[in-house]
C-alpha cells in the first residue's frame, strides 16, 4: 500500500519543566531525520481541562497521530478514548490512563523505580528510620505507582517509619510550603524521599531555611542532567541519590514512526533506570555533557543542510529562468 508522504504528529505535553523540555527536544531532533513531518508540541501546565482542550483540538485539526501525557488518568482517558476510537494512533508516554484504548506506551515502569527506591532506603537507612515522602500529584500514575513500588519494598523493614506524606504536585514550591509544615512537625528526620528532584529540591530549600539540611539525606528521581538539575545535586550533596527516570524522546518518536509507516513495534517499550549517587555522578555528568555537544552538532547540521538545500533550489530556478531567456 502506497504510504502518506506527510504526518502531522500532535503532542500533548501535561507539564512544563526542565524534564519535558529534554522530551521535547529529543522528539524535535528525532523529527529531523523524518523529512516531511511535522510535530505539533503543547503544553497543559498541570491543568487537566486545558489538556482535554488541547487533545480535542488536535483531533479537530485532523493530525495523525498523538503524543500524550496524560496529567491526571481518570481526567485524561475518556478524551484519550475519544481519539482513538476515531481512529487516531495514541502513544503514551511517562504516565498513562485507565483504559486500553491505546496504541502503544513507552517510558519507565514507575512501579519498579518506587521499588528500587524503596530498596535504596532501606539500604541506605540500614533498615531503621524515620522517613517523610514528597509524593507527586496523586492523580497521575506515575505518582501512584511510585508510591506503591516505595511501600512494597519498605514491607521488609517495619522499623523505617513513614512519619508525613504529602502530595506536592510534582512542584518545588508546594513541596517546600509541605515540608516546611512537616518540619514543625517533627523534630528528628532521617530521610526525605520525593517522588522526583525538583521537589527534593523544594524539600532541602525548606530544611535549609531552619538550618536542619544535614540532619537528614535527601532522595529523588529524574537525574536529568544539566546545571541545577539532580545529577549536580548529587554531586554538591545536595542530594545523597537520585533515580534515572529517562525522557526518551528519540524513541517515542521512533515508535511513532513505526506506527505511521506500518512498521513492527512494540506496545510497550520500557525504558530502564538507574541508581545515581556519589560514586557514579561525575561520570554521568561528564558522559551527558558529551552527548549533548553532539546533540548540538546535529543541530547545526541540520541548519547548514537547509541552508545548502535554499541555495541549490534558488539556484535551480536561476538556471531554469535563463534557459527559458
Ligand atoms: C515532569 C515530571 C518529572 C517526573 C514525571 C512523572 O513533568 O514531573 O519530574 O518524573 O513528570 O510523571
């Protein structure tokens, strides 16, 4: 069967912050290596309704196929459901829905990490302490399961008392506001485990402000690389781990493409994390900013290439224009 020559790929992105950006990134660079399609990005701050617009509009607009995040999954399925059953492919991607009526999913089994987090605690607490958890907005899955992997681990080591949780949003200020609250709660705390770095950050601001950053360590998730973000924390101590949770833009574009083309691809493609902590930051960091300069390099590139591409079709129509004199 003859295939489209042109895709129009919508995204619907539920946040806006450093780790999307990276995601966003990643699918626009992937695009370049797919003349002829064209990806939509939007983002819904956090805001479920303006995520179901968001979708609806992109159903509207006819695009091919979808790219979302859902923000919170029992807001975000029926509209999610609604693109599909119309025949639109749906990836999901880092969170997912209540529902089946899906195409394809690829990020990180949220359930595993909260595991291996749990397991670093109990590790790290040598299976005794006092533990406060920063959860992400409840409503999402990746908070949810987070949670689930956290406590499942934590069964094996009754004397790790969780003494406050709250649900911070995914956000550094509402995270600080709740630990600020949890600190004047309790005067001893041996670990903070938030359900990404960017609240743990909010965390160790709130516990700084009362002089208490020391009396506890602080855990995250994300490790994005790049100034400020968690595998620096890691690195000025800021953090003592944090968990990889990868963005994997190029190969949520891959998969989108396979789809597109009628390719083979999987369902489910998982993407794996990985315990970041002192003794393997630096490396990380070192690798990362490697990486990322060839990223750039790409970029240019791809300018240079459209460039050469303008000049040889102008020069085209100039040739063209003087057989015709
Ligand atoms: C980014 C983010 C990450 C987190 C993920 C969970 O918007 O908040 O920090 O790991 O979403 O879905």
């Amino acid at each position: 069967t003859p295939q489209k020559a042109h895709y129009i790929i919508g995204v619907s992105q539920c946040s806006d912050d450093e780790w999307r950006e990276q995601m966003n990134k990643e699918i626009k660079r992937e695009a370049l290596f797919y003349p002829g399609v064209k990806v939509d990005i939007c983002t819904a701050k956090d805001d479920n309704a303006k995520q179901i617009a968001d979708v609806e509009d992109f159903i509207d607009k006819g695009v091919d196929l979808l790219i979302v995040s859902p923000n919170e999954a029992e807001a975000i399925t029926p509209v999610i459901e609604k693109a599909y059953d119309k025949g639109i492919p749906v990836v999901l991607v880092d969170r997912r829905i209540y529902s089946d009526k899906y195409t394809a999913y690829v990020g990180a089994d949220n359930y595993e990490i909260g595991f291996q987090v749990g397991n670093y605690i109990a590790e790290r607490l040598h299976g005794k302490g006092q533990l406060v958890e920063i959860a992400g907005l409840h409503g999402s899955t990746s908070a949810l399961e987070r949670h689930r992997g956290i406590m499942a681990a934590l069964k094996k080591t009754p004397d790790i008392k969780i003494v406050a949780s709250a649900d911070a949003a995914w956000l550094r200020v509402s995270a600080k506001e709740a630990f600020d609250s949890i600190l004047n709660c309790h005067s001893h705390i041996d670990m903070v485990v938030s359900h990404n770095d960017r609240m743990a950050e909010g965390a160790y601001e709130a516990a700084l402000e009362k002089g208490r950053q020391k009396e506890m360590l602080f855990v995250g998730i994300d490790a994005l690389a790049g100034e400020g973000h968690g595998v620096e924390q890691v690195i000025n101590g800021q953090l003592d781990a944090t968990f990889i949770y990868p963005t994997g833009g190029d190969k949520v574009f891959e998969v989108a493409m396979n789809i597109l083309q009628k390719k083979k691809y999987n369902r489910e493609t998982i993407l794996s994390t990985a315990l970041v902590n002192r003794a393997n930051a630096r490396i990380m960091q070192m690798q990362t900013a490697h990486i990322s300069q060839l990223d750039s390099k790409i970029e240019v590139l791809d300018k240079r290439l459209d460039a050469y591409l303008m000049r040889y079709s102008s020069q085209q129509m100039l040739l063209y224009a003087c057989i015709i004199i």
